[in-house]
C-alpha cells in the first residue's frame, strides 16, 4: 500500500550529466490553461519527451456528486468546462432523464439544442482565440470575445447566470427563449460570421500562421481512435465521427448539418475543424428556430418529475457531443436520491493523455500551439 | 557660444527627445493596440490616459527590487543597462534635421557627423544583445537562458541581412557619413520618384525592415520575450526598474530604428519635390525640418505597433531559416545588382 | 442479430450475467479472462473504441441491503438471509462499436483480498489514464500498466478518495512541499 | 516512435511571399483601429462597441439574473419568510442556516405566515449562485437579486444574516430592481405508465410552482416598469 511510487521534483544543484534540459512547464505559466504542468525533456529547443501531470484542479466533483442529491449537483457541473457549462449542464440532464426513462418535451429540447449550440460556438471562439494568443497574435481574440459576450448576455437573460449556467432542470428547462435571443439572433449571426471572417482573414492564409499550425504534431486517425479521441481533435484527424449524427440526441436528428473534417490532424485542421463547426452550429440554431416556432407560447417546457428524484436501481451512461468531444455521464443509482456513483467522462481527459505522443520530436513553441489546438480545460480534466 | 556647448545642448535635446518618444510609445502601443481590437486602453491616467506612462515609471521605481538568490549578481545587475545604453548611444549619429542659423552660428542638427556613421549603427545594436544574454544567463532560470540564447542566434543572424541591405546604400551613396546619404537623397530621379534609398532599393528596404524588426525583438520575431512559451524569456526574473529598463530599452531601440530607416530610405529630412529652405527663415528651416523627420519617424514607429498586433510569431527554426535561407540570398543578390548597376552608371 | 446475441456468441462461456437498463447492455466477465475478452470484444464484435473506464465501490449497497434485512428481520423477528457480501469493488469498461453505433459495458468485480487485474493498455492505449485513475481513486492496481502512479492525488497520498469509507471533507491531509530554499 | 503523417504544404504564391497576406490584415486592424478611434470621440459613455467603462456605466442586468440574495416582504411590508428550512435543504454549497421561530406576542402581523425566521444566514463565500434555494422557495421569499458587487475587506462581512438580506430587498425596491414574480412553466402531463412512481407523499411537490425564474413574459414586463 505505502510502495512509494517516481516522484518527480523539480532537482538543483548538481545532477548527472545530461545532453537534454529539463524543462517544467506549469502549473503557474502564462501558456497553461488553468493549471496543467508539462515536464519536458529537451534537446535545444526540440522536446525528447512530455510528461503532462495533471490533478492541480481537483476538487473531488465525483466524490461531491455521491454525497449530493440530483438536483443538487446540476450546478456543480456547471464547474467542469466552464467554456460552455450548458453542454455539461444537459449532458447530466439527459443523463438523469435516461436513469428515470423519461425524455425532456420536444420544446424543451429545441431550446437545449439552441442554448447548447450557442455554446458550442462561444466554446470555439474561446479555443481558436487563444490559439491565436498563444501563436502571438493577439487581435483576433479581442473580434472573437466580443461576440461571446453577446453569446454570454443571452445566457443571462435565459437562465440568470453568464459564466456558470446551470441551465434548466432535470425533465426540461424551466425558461421560454428570452425576448432577448428573438431580437439578438439574427444581428448576432451575421456579426458572428464576421468575426470569424476577420479571424479568417488574419490568420488562415498568413504564411506565418501556416508555418507554425500546417503539419504541426499530426497525427493519425487510427492513433486517435486507439488513443480514444473525440470531438473536433478525431474529427482533424479525419475520422467523420460526431455523436450529434451517429447517435442522435435532442433533435439533432431533424437539422441538417455537415460533419467538417480535416486530413492530417495537425494544428491548422484542427484550427479549421472548430472555424467550420462554428459555421455549422449556426445552421443549427437556425433550423432549431424555425422547428421552435411551430410550437405554441405555452407549449409544455418541463417534463413532471417529483420534486426529490429517487431513480430506480440500475446503471446508465449517456453521452452528448460537447465541444470538446465525448462527454459522458455516468451513473449508478441505488435507488436513493443521491447518485451512487457518478463518472463523468471529460472529452479533454483522453486527448490529453496522449500529449507525449503529440509533441514529441517538435519544437517547445509547437508544444505550446498543440496544447491550445486540444482545448484542454482543466476543470474537466481534472476534476 | 563654444562648440562643446552647442554639442552639450544637442546631446541633451536628444536623449530627452528618445526618452520622450520611447514613453509616449509606451502609450501609442497601448491605446493603438486597444483600438485595433476593439478596446478602450488605458484612458484613467490624465487626458486619454496619456499619463499612463508616468505612472508606470512610477510603479516600476516603487515596486520592490528583487534579485533572485541565485542568480549571478554583478551580471544581473549589470544586464539592464548594458541594453538601454547602445539603444541611446546610436541616436549620436541620426541626422534629426538639416541645419538651423543662431546668431550667425550654422548649427547641424547631428550630435556628431562621423564618417563611419554606418558601422557605428552596426556596431552598437550588436552590443545590444549582450544586455539580452547577460541577463538571461545571470538570472539562473531555464526561461531566461533559452530567451537568451534565441536573443543571441537571432540578432546574430539578422545582423547579415540587415548589414548587406545597408552596404547596397553604401554602394548607392558612396559614403558612410548618414548625412551625406541623408543630403543625396533630396531631389528627384526619373523626374517623377523622390530620390530616396525607398525608391531606388525596395528590396533593400524590406529586408532592411524585417531585419530591423528582428533587432528590435519584435512580433513576429519576438522569440526572445516570446511571451506564451518562455513567459517572458530573458527578463522572466527581473522586476521593478530593472525590468523598466528593459520594456524602455525596446522602445528607444525602436525609436532609433524608425530614425535610422528614415534617414537611410526615405530621405530624412527632406521633403520630396519641395525645398524648404527657399522660402523659410534659417531658424524656421531648421525646426520644418526636423519636424518632417519626426512625423516620418513617426509613422514607422506606428508601424512597429500595427505590424505586432496584426501577425503571429515565428517559431524559433522558421526564423532562422527566414533569414538565412531568404534574407541573405536575396541582399546578395540585390547587393551585386546594386553593385553591377553602379559600376555600369558610374 | 442483435447485440445481446451477437456478445453472447462472442464470449459463450465467459459471459457470467447479463442485464439491460434502460437500453444500456452490461455484461459481467471473469476477471481473470478479461483482456482475452475485451480482445475478443474488440477484434470480433467491432467493439474497436474504448470510452472510460469506471471504478465502482460496492461496500454500501451491502451495508444498505444489510440494514434493510435486519429491519426486516426484527420485523418478521427471524433470519433474513441478505446473502455474502459481493465482492467489494467493480470496474466497468465502457466500449463503443464506431460502425454500429453500439454501447457495452464489460464488467469485473475486484474483491478486496486481491485487488489487481490485467491492464488493457495493451489492447487499447485510451486506457492508460483511466486506469490510473481507477487506480488513483480505488487502489486497484493494474497488471502491466507501464506507469502506474497516482494521477489526480499527488504522488505521497496514502488514501483512495472515492472508496466510500473515505469522509468528503478528507482527513485533513496536506500537500508538503520540499522546496529547496537553500 | 510516434507515427506522424506527412503533411505536404502547399502555399499559392501569394501565401507564399508572406507580405501579401500581412498588408490584407494590415488592411483589416486598420479598419478596426478608424472604427474606434472615430468612436472614442463620439459623446457619451459607452462609444467604444466592447467595452464597458465600469464604475460609471454599467451593463444591463437581466431581471432574472443570479445575483446577491434577497428576503422579499410582501406589499403590506411582511415577511414573507416562514423559516421552512427548504432553502437550507436544497442548497448545494451549504451555505444557509435558517432558524424557524415564532413571531413574539403582538408581532405577528410584521410576518406573513404563522411562523417565521428567528435567524437568516447565508454564507456569501461559499455560495455558488446556483439559484436552487431560490426554486425550493415555497413563499418565493429567497430571491438572487441583481447586485453582484459582493466584495468586502472582511470575511465576516460576507455572512449575510436577516437584516442584511432586508435591506438588499429595500435597496433593490428603491432602485426598481425587484425580481419579477415567478411565471409557471408548463409542465408537461405524466404518461400513464409512470415508471418512477415511488412513495405517494413524493408527488405532492411537483407541481408547476416548482420554478420561480422569469421566463419571456416576465422579462417583457420588468423592461416596461423600468
């Protein structure tokens, strides 16, 4: 039980002699998102190997969730991608709602799809912004946050939360569509697509961001899937995989959209993935929009569920495609009102695990650049 | 008045003038960066928070000094100004205006016309990297020492290029004198173009540019300070004034480059087609044209700013081989154009 | 032929239960077989994706059912036999058919006395963190696994967090640091 | 080793020389950069599109925004609070303490139920602004009003207890910032076959009150008091 285990710290003072440097990236750098910590070895300034070490954003979400009732952990998912908290906020939702074998009411529905793809986009926006930060060019990030502040202020209107939404309940959403995203929409679509253009036109055929994104940590598509990637990083890889289509949720099933895919699964595809993805939630919500216009003001919202959810015995997962990929839930319940056992699944969890494989044999700049392109978020990834 | 008075004065006038430009750059980079994306920028600090850079200098002087316990002291302290000074000292030989008449006095407005004004430009920003090294090996940090060593590779590498687009002026000019070049440049050729370095060597220009822009550590060849991989590379440990010098270092550099490539390819302080002194008093003729050489400055300066808010940084082995797969073939060739065509005139 | 025929097929003897919630199918296999079925899974049934891997600890079920049975002992007042206690920890290996779109979950009951089982990064790399996880969170070590160190927790925690004998507020453990402030 | 495939670039010439793409986004930045400034001229005090300058000009907050809690009285200047404990209950974060009492002799139109709360107090710094105590609220006497300046120098400031939340709810109604009143959402009818049927005192408390937020109608109605 007490067999100590390679601890890794940081050693001064004299060491064996050694060709290669070690470097240690994080917790506290400026490139580290959150708080994630590379320990790389370094010949020069190319990387010999990575080792990502990663928990300094536990808090023990699983463990909180056994000791929370159904209710009570929606908002707690709310904390673990906080880049868009409504794709975990429905994750957990539809989740508890296949525990109870109940299915949200079809207005409920189009308005998740509406809200969760707003949040993919925001989602994007942030992920190709600090690409971009992280590549040194600062300005499309400023044209891209602007628009999810106004992502953000419909959430606020929705809801009453920008950041950490917590949105709706379990067996529906409690809100209609604010006035506020019946005004906003279609201003907000064209501003959107402008801002991507101008992201567009900054970067996508600058020889300079060519040069640091094209063929940068490649990757294969059956490497991916061995190593279970999901989301837009398979999808750069060039495997056409999207739970949206493959196993149909909400009404995904009733919009049409592509499926954008990249070739080589470098930087630039995956960049190119999230830009086109973006183009296609729009599409989304819009076809959403007119399926939510059929129904009538007081169409039902919410599914009637009691007021202390006591599941019955059993085990589910379900899984929704959030930004980042394969985000599951799973849960056991043992017939009480609190979880059992709750075990998210964090798209970023798997990616991230196979960085050494990504980053070894280029440069300490590229390691910076891949580690952008994944959108790790270390609330999800640790926790 | 005696000589060394004048000089006196001219040396003064100068270094307030790079100080003056290098804080209001601090601000220019500021708000010119805000408003390109969309944002307000500093604007609490006086008027349009134009004394934000006063009161940045005064954080800067107040904060706390500190020295890491095992960094090389004397070379740590040592670094900062090894970089501000050589970014001060080319100012000597920038030709800022033609000549203004005091009390029968003819005054050059140069604080001194070396003949070798040149290598003296050479010179000193290769000195420059030596602030950058000494302070990334001294601090003892990974960051700073791979900050230092990209410093070192980079300049090194980019002083070629820029050195064989200058010796294509020289050819031009057939002088190392700033002044003289600065003087050549007045009139026109071809009856239409103004006769600037500009017109006659573009290619010599751009790659007098970047290269100038790899000197002055700048996006995208800001490799050294290359802030999301090396948090802030060579002064990662350096805080308080210390790291003042260095922020103010840069902007003094970039003030010099500005100067340098106005009076090397874009007449210095002549304006085309007009020949002020016609028709200007001796001591208005000397403030016009300093004034003509300020605002071309200034618009280099400003180009500095747009350029580094507009682009994405090289990568370390891209850089190299922009300057010596693409640079340097291209000012050879240029330069033995330069030198055919010169030889064929002549 | 649908799923449930198409494991059974597969794994013929090595299929010890087999229950379906809600449309999720969850198998249980020996754990001494389990990388030869999950090779099995993989290879024959087109189960090629590996999407988590879940610890789970049982000591409270039991503990739940043991109360309830002597509640309603003292109730009946006679023996309510609540059965042995099951073996104390699970782990499900969620897999995923990319052709058809299928869900499985392959269960493996750890008891206590004995808490290893064969690692499957062999057969998919996915499984290197999740294991470590699972080891992390439950102690069940992982035979073959190429690095198996604590993942979340930091390298000198004595404890498994989600064990349901662990309180949530912790034991008040710390983090020391050993900086070297020469 | 790790396999990586091989990725062939092909630039167009204009890719290629570099400075055709960068005068383009020169072009751009410099567009954005007359925009603002123009607009930094412009009178008033939100000119430049993105920015909010803070202290003095604010952002609309929605109605129903999550914000500071309240303790709502009702139009006759009663507590509404009956001390039920509920939020306490559903609060996640555990973060409220509530004490039920009654109302001393001759006090007790100053409350609106028979009972009421001896002691209120939610713990500002561990509270999470999820609104569930706001949705568990019988008597939708909890609010999360629109104040999100929660800052203080003290931690103990930060316990709000009974009176502070009071004033939050005078403050708010000086300011006309009350949360609107809760709308019903309608809830869709059971099926027949209910599969999570559990005990029968469990239904009781699913009716259509279970939310209090504000949906597209009570937002239309706070904007037009405002």
């Amino acid at each position: 039980m007490t067999k100590k285990f390679e601890t890794i710290c940081i050693t001064t003072g004299p060491t064996e002699y050694s060709d290669y440097v070690t470097l240690n990236i994080g917790p506290i750098h400026p490139a580290m998102h959150g708080t994630l910590r590379v320990i790389t070895k370094t010949d020069g300034e190319t990387i010999i190997s990575a080792k990502p070490e990663i928990g300094y954003l536990h808090r023990g979400v699983e463990k909180l969730g056994e000791n929370l009732t159904y209710t009570q952990f929606l908002p707690i998912t709310d904390r673990l991608n906080y880049c868009s908290a409504i794709c975990n906020n429905v994750a957990y939702e539809m989740a508890v709602e296949k525990l109870l074998g109940i299915e949200a009411p079809p207005k409920a529905q189009l308005i998740r799809m509406i809200m969760m793809e707003l949040a993919r986009i925001a989602d994007h926006q942030v992920c190709v912004g600090i690409l971009g930060v992280d590549l040194g060019a600062l300005t499309p990030f400023f044209y891209l946050i602007l628009q999810r502040e106004e992502i953000y202020e419909i959430f606020e209107w929705h809801h009453g939360a920008r950041l950490t939404n917590s949105m709706g309940a379990i067996g529906g959403v409690e809100a209609d569509l604010p006035d506020r995203f019946h005004e906003k929409w279609p201003k907000l679509r064209d501003s959107i697509r402008k801002a991507n253009d101008e992201t567009d036109k900054l970067l996508t055929h600058n020889r300079i961001w060519m040069d640091r994104t094209i063929g940068v940590n490649a990757f294969c598509g059956d490497d991916a899937l061995d190593w279970g990637f999901t989301g837009p990083m398979l999808r750069a890889c060039g495997v056409r995989r999207d739970l949206r289509k493959d196993e149909p949720y909400l009404m995904y099933d009733k919009v049409d959209f592509d499926v954008p895919v990249g070739k080589h699964g470098d930087v630039f595809d995956r960049y190119m993935v999230r830009m086109l993805e973006m183009e296609e939630s729009i599409k989304i919500i819009d076809q959403a929009y007119e399926l939510y216009k059929d129904f009538p003001e007081d169409a039902p919202l919410m599914k009637k569920v009691p007021k202390i959810i006591k599941p019955p015995e059993g085990q589910i997962y379900h899984a929704i495609e959030s930004p980042n990929g394969e985000l599951g839930f799973f849960i056991k319940s043992d017939g009480s009102d609190k979880p059992y056992r709750i075990k998210i699944r964090p798209p970023c969890f798997m990616v991230y695990q196979a960085f050494e494989d990504l980053v070894k044999g280029e440069m300490i700049s590229d390691l910076i650049a891949c580690l952008s392109s994944i959108n790790v978020i270390a609330g999800e990834l640790d926790r | 008045m005696a000589d060394w008075q004048i000089d006196l004065i001219k040396v003064v006038f100068i270094w307030t003038w790079a100080l003056l430009i290098a804080v209001v750059m601090t601000w220019v980079e500021r708000r010119a960066s805000a408003m390109m994306q969309d944002r307000v920028g500093p604007n609490r600090a006086g008027p349009f928070g134009l004394l934000q850079p006063l009161a940045d200098g005064i954080k800067l002087f107040t904060k706390e000094d500190i020295i890491p316990k095992r960094a090389r002291k004397i070379l740590f302290i040592l670094g900062p100004p090894l970089f501000a000074i050589p970014a001060f000292s080319t100012y000597a030989v920038v030709p800022f205006g033609d000549k203004i008449v005091i009390g029968g006095k003819e005054i050059i407005l140069q604080v001194s016309d070396v003949n070798i004004g040149f290598l003296y430009i050479l010179a000193l920003s290769a000195i420059a990297v030596y602030g950058m090294v000494i302070g990334g090996w001294a601090s003892n940090s990974k960051y700073s020492i791979l900050g230092g060593l990209r410093a070192t590779a980079q300049l090194i590498s980019y002083e070629i290029p820029m050195g064989l687009a200058l010796l294509t002026i020289v050819l031009l000019y057939g002088t190392f004198s700033l002044r003289e070049i600065v003087l050549q440049q007045q009139g026109t050729f071809l009856g239409v173009l103004p006769n600037w370095g500009f017109f006659k060597q573009p290619l010599g220009f751009i790659i007098f540019l970047v290269a100038a822009y790899a000197e002055a550590n700048r996006v995208p060849f800001d490799l050294p300070e290359c802030e999301s991989e090396l948090v802030t590379g060579y002064h990662t440990e350096y805080g308080s004034m210390r790291l003042g010098l260095y922020l103010f270092g840069e902007y003094v550099n970039l003030g010099t480059l500005a100067a340098v490539t106005v009076s090397l390819f874009f007449g210095g302080w002549g304006l085309p087609y007009i020949d002020m002194s016609k028709f200007l008093g001796p001591i208005s003729y000397g403030i016009a044209s300093f004034l003509v050489f300020f605002v071309k400055q200034a618009f280099f300066l400003f180009l500095f700013v747009w350029v580094r808010w507009t682009v994405p940084r090289f990568r370390y082995d891209q850089l190299m081989g922009l300057g010596w797969k693409a640079l340097i073939p291209l000012g050879l060739i240029n330069l033995f154009i330069t030198a055919l065509l010169v030889q064929l005139t002549v | 032929m649908n799923l449930k025929e198409r494991v059974k097929d597969i794994l013929g003897d090595d299929l010890l239960v087999m229950a379906e919630f809600r449309g999720d199918l969850c198998i249980e296999v020996p754990s001494k077989r389990l990388t030869q079925v999950l090779a099995r899974l993989k290879e024959e049934g087109g189960f090629d994706f590996l999407s988590d891997i879940i610890g789970i600890d049982n000591i409270d079920l039991y503990v739940k059912k043991a109360k309830k049975g002597k509640k309603e002992a003292d109730e009946k007042e006679d023996v309510v036999d609540i059965g042995p206690p099951p073996p104390r920890f699970e782990v499900i290996y969620l897999l995923l058919s990319l052709s058809t779109n299928e869900r499985l979950q392959v269960k493996v009951s750890v008891p206590e006395d004995n808490l290893e089982l064969p690692s499957i990064t062999s057969i998919w790399r996915a499984a290197n963190w999740p294991e470590r996880e699972v080891y992390d969170m439950f102690g069940i070590r992982f035979k073959g696994h190429p690095n198996l160190r604590r993942l979340l927790m930091w390298d000198e925690f004595q404890d498994h967090p989600l064990r349901k004998d662990y309180p949530l507020e912790g034991k008040g453990e710390e983090r020391h640091l050993d900086y070297d402030v020469a | 080793m790790v396999r990586r495939p091989v990725v062939k670039k092909e630039y167009s010439l204009g890719e290629r020389v570099y400075l055709v793409e960068i005068a383009k986004g020169l072009g751009l930045t410099w567009k954005h950069f007359v925009f603002n400034v123009k607009a930094s001229f412009r009178k008033g005090p939100h000119t430049v599109p993105t920015c909010w300058q803070y202290p003095e000009d604010r952002r609309e907050i929605a109605p129903i925004f999550r914000g500071a809690h309240m303790l709502q009285l009702n139009d006759k200047g009663q507590e509404l609070c009956v001390g039920c404990g509920m939020c306490a209950r559903a609060c996640p974060a555990k973060c409220i303490t509530v004490k039920r009492g009654k109302p001393a002799k001759g006090e007790e139109d100053k409350y609106a139920g028979k009972t009421m709360c001896v002691s209120f107090e939610i713990d500002i710094l561990r509270c999470i602004f999820c609104g569930l105590c706001e949705k568990s609220c019988p008597k939708n006497a909890l609010v999360l009003g629109q104040d999100y300046e929660l800052a203080d120098y003290e931690p103990e400031h930060c316990i709000y207890d009974k009176d502070r939340l009071i004033a939050n709810f005078h403050r708010a109604r000086s300011e006309g910032l009350l949360k609107p009143p809760p709308v019903p959402i309608p809830v869709e009818a059971p099926p027949a076959k209910k599969k999570i049927a559990q005990k029968g005192d469990e239904k009781k408390g699913s009716s259509g009150k279970a939310s209090v937020k504000g949906g597209k109608k009570s937002a239309s109605n706070r904007k037009g008091e405002a």
